[in-house]
C-alpha cells in the first residue's frame, strides 16, 4: 500500500465513526421521546388545544367546613349572591314578643298557688269543679254576685273571693286588690259581649281593669288570659261564638303589649288554641255540656298551661 493513501484511509475511518455515533444518538433520543410523550425541550412552546391542554398538578386542600343548623351565620354569609350575580336576601327573622309568656318547664302547684283568678262565670267553674286546693273553700277566685261577672261591669259590681260568701262581704275591684295586693292574678273576661262591642269600647273596658289592679297594687303582675273557645252547639251559648271571640282575643293583646310597652308586669297567656279541636271547636270532652263551661278536664289544661308558661323572673 502507498503511503500517500493511508490518510485517506483513517479519514474515512473517522467519518464513518462519528456517522454511526449520530445515527446511534438519534435512535436513542427517538426512542426516549416515543417512551416519554410529555417531555418538551425547553424552548418548546406548542399551542395548547382541548386535547393537548396539560391538566395542573393536584394541590391537597383541606375540606370546607360547612356550619350546623344551630350556628348563626355571619354577616358575610346572610346575603350570598345568587348564580346571576344579584344578592338573595336572608329569610325576615319574626319579631319576638315579650309580652306573650313562652313555654317553659313546669313551674309546680307552688307556683299556681300563687295566682289569684278573676273571671265571669267561666272562671266561677273553677270552684264548681274543685280544681284549686282547698276544692269549693278556695278564695283563690274572685267573681261577681251569683258567679257572673260581665266586663263592663268588672270595675263596679261587687267581687267574692268564697263561694256562698252573703252580700256584706262584697267589695269592688279596687277595694279587693288594695286589701289583697295579691302576687299574680289571672283575667280571664270578655265572653258573651265580643259580638255586641267593637275594638274601641271593648279595649276601653279591658284597659280600665288593667288599670285598675295596678294603680291599686303596683307590685301585682297582671296575666291576661284568653277568652276560651266554645263548642259548635250548646244550651248556653246564644250568640257566642268563635269568631267574635278569636277577635276579641287579638283586642286583649293589643291591650296588653301597650301596658308592656309602658313598662308595666301585664302579660298574654293564650288557653284558647290548646283547647280548640281541629274544626277550632271547644270539644265536647272538654265541656260540661252547656257548650261554653269547661269541666274538670278543661280546667286541668288551663292550669297545666299556666304552670307551663311562667312569667319570666317569677
């Protein structure tokens, strides 16, 4: 071999080498990126399509607390806006009254004891049917000759506090409360006339026996009863009826929420809803047949009701 083709030679050599690096090279790298689809060089910038859009990483968060039916929202949270973007309003909160005696515990017979009852002849059942301690001795009721006790004349008949008391020992509202001073009395007046008076001479006779045991006795929390219901028939009841005495009930609160509101201890207890049957009748169970007195079952409802929503603080 000539010495001038030996240069030649290794050059060709060296070429073919490096040849088969770079074809070796390029399998390698086709062979990686076919393993690997999501690896890019990094000056690569390929447009984003919905099916090549990468998804992010995952990040860990924590769970949204949720708040429990009995935790009040904050303020933020009472107006969230709606989808369209307009604020939906929280649902209107009712105004509480303070006037009307909530339900409570059973407050005991020490409780009831208490009380003293002052009514037409519906509240005169209550010696009738021995309801109170000491049965038909108890001076805890307060009515008028006979055991009737009309409210336009609440103020001026004369009153007893024992049945068959004889006539020298009545003495009129005013004279009863100043002498007694009791602690709690129970008004429950108004049947039989609320279809004869309209709002303003009914709340001006209601207001005048209010006023009349508190000017007398300041220290008397007063608790206005409701007019109890009546049955859908009965021998007594005339032109008494549920309607006019489910309005006249509303005129008695309205009374009561203004000596409230005046700062006075007169408050509304309703007996009447607990004793209406689903028709919103007095049941018969409940009466002792004429169609407006209760019986001895009736009376136990009234006075578990009042035991069960004291006067606050007493």
């Amino acid at each position: 071999m000539k010495q001038s083709n030996i240069p030649a030679i290794i050059f060709s050599v060296i070429a073919f080498l490096l040849l088969l690096t770079v074809l070796v090279c390029s399998v390698v790298l086709i062979a990686f990126h076919v393993q690997n689809p999501d690896v890019r060089p990094p000056d690569a910038h390929p447009t984003q399509t919905a099916d090549t859009t990468e998804s992010p990483t995952p990040v860990e968060t924590k769970p949204q607390e949720t708040l429990s039916p009995s935790v009040t929202p904050s303020p933020a949270s009472q107006t969230p806006e709606s989808p369209t973007g307009q604020s939906t309003l929280p649902t209107p909160i009712v105004v509480d009254k303070p006037y009307v005696l909530k339900q409570t515990s059973d407050a005991g017979l020490g409780y009831q004891d208490r009380f003293v009852f002052l009514g037409d002849s519906t509240t005169y059942h209550m010696i009738i049917n021995e309801v109170l301690p000491d049965g038909q001795n108890t001076r805890q009721v307060w009515f008028g000759a006979k055991g009737t006790l009309s409210l336009p004349f609440a103020t001026s008949n004369d009153l007893f506090d024992r049945m068959n008391a004889p006539a020298s020992e009545g003495k009129t509202l005013d004279v009863m409360v100043k002498e007694k001073r009791p602690e709690f009395i129970f008004i429950t007046l108004g049947a039989g006339i609320s279809s004869e008076y309209n709002k303003e001479k009914f709340t001006l006779l209601y207001n005048d026996v209010i006023d009349t045991v508190l000017e007398n006795s300041p220290s008397t929390t007063v608790v206005c009863n409701t007019i109890y219901p009546v049955c859908r028939t009965g021998s007594a009841l005339g032109s008494i009826n549920n309607p006019d005495i489910d309005k006249a009930n509303g005129w008695i609160e309205e009374c009561v929420k203004a000596h409230y509101e005046n700062g006075q201890k007169v408050y509304y207890i309703d007996s009447n809803s607990i004793l209406k049957d689903a028709e919103g009748y007095l049941p018969g169970s409940y009466s002792n047949g004429d169609g407006l007195h209760l019986n001895a079952q009736g009376y136990a409802i009234i006075l578990e009701n009042l035991r069960k929503h004291k006067v606050p603080g007493a």
